[in-house]
C-alpha cells in the first residue's frame, strides 16, 4: 500500500482548537476516509515540545512515506522544510503542501532558497484564489491549486427567532481578532439602553497575554458572556442559536477563518472586516457583510442595528448562509496521488 504522512500541528497533547489544528485533522480524517487503498498515518508536531529526540522519529516517519500531506506553521517552514525538500529528493517522495492562512507570499519576500525549493514540489494548495494567484505574479510558481478550507457535517438548522439580536464570536480570544470593535458594539449598546435588544456571547481559547483585558471587558456587560472553547462537536448545533457572527479580524493577510465557514454551516451570516480576501468567501449583503478593514467600526454597529431592526433582513441573510455553506463541502483527494 502507498504510505501517505500527514505532518502537521495536530494539537492532540493539549487539544489546542484554532484554524491550524483544526484544518490539519479534518485533512488527516479526509485522507483516511478517501484514499482507502492508501495507508495513511500522521506526525503530531506539538510532541516537538515534549522532545527535541522526536525530531529523528519524524524524519525517519517522513523518509518512509511516498507522500506527504505537509502543513506547516511559519516556524516549520521556515526550519524543517528544507531539510524535508532534501530528503523528498534523495527518498523519491512527493510533498502536498496545503497552506493555511493567507500570509505565504509576503513571508517567502526574503526566502530565495524556501522560495526555490517550494517551486519544485508536487503542489502547493491555496485556500485563496488571490494567493494561488501572487504566487504566480510574484514568484512564477507553477505548481499552485486551490484546495480550500472545509468543515464534515450533516448538520441542519433548525429555525430560531429571539427577541434579541444573538451575536456571537468564535475566535482565538485576542484583540487582533476585533475584540476591541465588540467591546466598542457593547459601548455603544449601553450608552444607548439598547441592553434589552442584545446580547453577546464569546467562545474560543484565551491567551495569557489577554487573558486580563478580555476578562475585566466582559464583566462590564451584563449582556455579555464568555463560554469557554467549543468541542468539535459542539460547534455547529450551538452557533445555529445565534443570530449573526462577527470576526472583525485584524489579520490583512488572514485566509479563510474556520469560524466563517462554521458560521455558514450554522445558517448564521458574518459581518466581518475586508481583510485580504474577504470578497472570495463573504458575499456583501447576502450571506454576510463587510466593513472596511481600517475605519470600519461604526459601519460594524450600523451594521448589527440594522439587522435588529429588520428581521425580514436577517431571516434572508441566514437563508442565504445555509445557501454558501455548500462550497465548504469536503472536496476530493484522489487526484492528488495520481499525479
């Protein structure tokens, strides 16, 4: 049987939930459930931490495959993948390299030999049709596809009508996310006596450097709430009861938020800033909106009070995420071994 690794942050040691983990096990699952004639296994990476010994134990994993499924962090890429690239050569297998993210252009600006290198495996597969296209503007790579972000569900919502507007945030809990806009929604809620006609719930992993500001910011809204990190299995049937979900991210060169596409599962739209590639995944107006990245947050607010005050509106808008959530669909991997 062909051997295929999966190599990546699987954040299985302390079940870490973001965009990385997340599109690296639902990669590994696909394999596993696609390519049946395949035998496929997996390296964690996060066991790097627990022992640099490990790092043989990976590389001995790697030189053993026929194919590498490859999705690497900036550190990984930036350390390991040249020495993977050598070993693809003298071992003969092939490296998939599925980005996550939409920051690989700007980051290979100075990486000649990363930039070399990468031209000359079997794929490199983009989220984004804007980064499959700079890295053929940029960098003549030839070997650019898009093979975007994806969520497993069978998941129907059921409809759900609250008198208050639900808003939701599902994110790492840092304010380069748009925290600081959300609390300036909250601001605005309350300085206007608008506490009846909201609320605000918050979910995802905290960081110890924010940990303080986010928490202090919460305690002020008694509309407001933080519910902790969301299991997998939990996501899709606890966003559906909310309303709208905002991720006025601070990130120009995000790729595709997993929280986008869980929203849409959900039936629930997105008000979200106009990062780099926003326009690929949020149609304005219909299955979402989207501010201007820079001086957008009052258009935000005007954008939550609009949807309150025009249910019929809101009722289109989540109709119409249920509609775009059928491009996140699991595509297919066969044709990644053929070639």
């Amino acid at each position: 049987m062909k051997k295929i690794l999966v190599l990546g942050y699987f954040g299985y040691q302390t079940n870490q939930l973001d965009g990385q983990t997340v599109k690296t096990r639902d990669l590994y699952r696909l394999a596993k459930e696609q390519l049946t004639d395949c035998d496929v296994e997996y390296f964690d990476t996060q066991s790097l931490q627990k022992s640099k010994l490990l790092l043989f134990k990976m590389f001995f994993r790697v030189m053993c495959c026929k194919t590498l499924f490859y999705l690497p962090a900036h550190n990984n890429l930036k350390v390991f993948f040249p020495v993977i690239f050598i070993l693809s050569q003298l071992f003969r297998f092939k490296i998939h390299y599925f980005v996550v993210g939409g920051w690989l252009r700007e980051y290979l600006t100075h990486l000649p030999i990363h930039r070399f290198m990468l031209s000359r495996i079997r794929g490199i597969h983009t989220e984004t049709k804007r980064l499959k296209k700079d890295l053929g503007d940029y960098y003549s790579f030839k070997n650019v596809d898009i093979f975007p972000n994806f969520r497993f569900f069978e998941f129907t919502p059921k409809s759900s009508e609250s008198e208050k507007l639900r808003i939701v945030f599902m994110a790492r809990v840092m304010k380069q996310k748009g925290l600081d806009w959300i609390f300036d929604l909250a601001d605005y809620i309350s300085e206007h006596n608008l506490q009846d006609k909201y609320s605000i719930t918050f979910f995802g992993p905290e960081t110890e450097e924010e940990k303080e500001y986010f928490d202090n910011n919460v305690a002020k809204y008694d509309f407001a709430e933080y519910k902790g990190t969301l299991q997998p299995k939990e996501i899709h049937e606890t966003l559906s009861k909310y309303d709208v979900m905002l991720l006025p991210t601070h990130f120009y060169t995000e790729g595709l938020p997993g929280s986008l596409v869980d929203a849409y599962i959900s039936g629930i739209p997105v008000i979200v800033t106009e990062w780099k590639h926003s326009h690929e995944f949020v149609d304005d107006g219909k299955s979402g909106f989207i501010v201007p990245f820079e001086n957008g947050k009052q258009q935000m607010i005007d954008r939550v009070i609009s949807l309150e005050n025009d249910r019929n509106l809101l009722r289109r808008m989540k109709a119409n995420a249920l509609i775009k959530r059928m491009e996140f669909a699991p595509p297919k991997l066969e044709h990644l071994i053929v070639k």
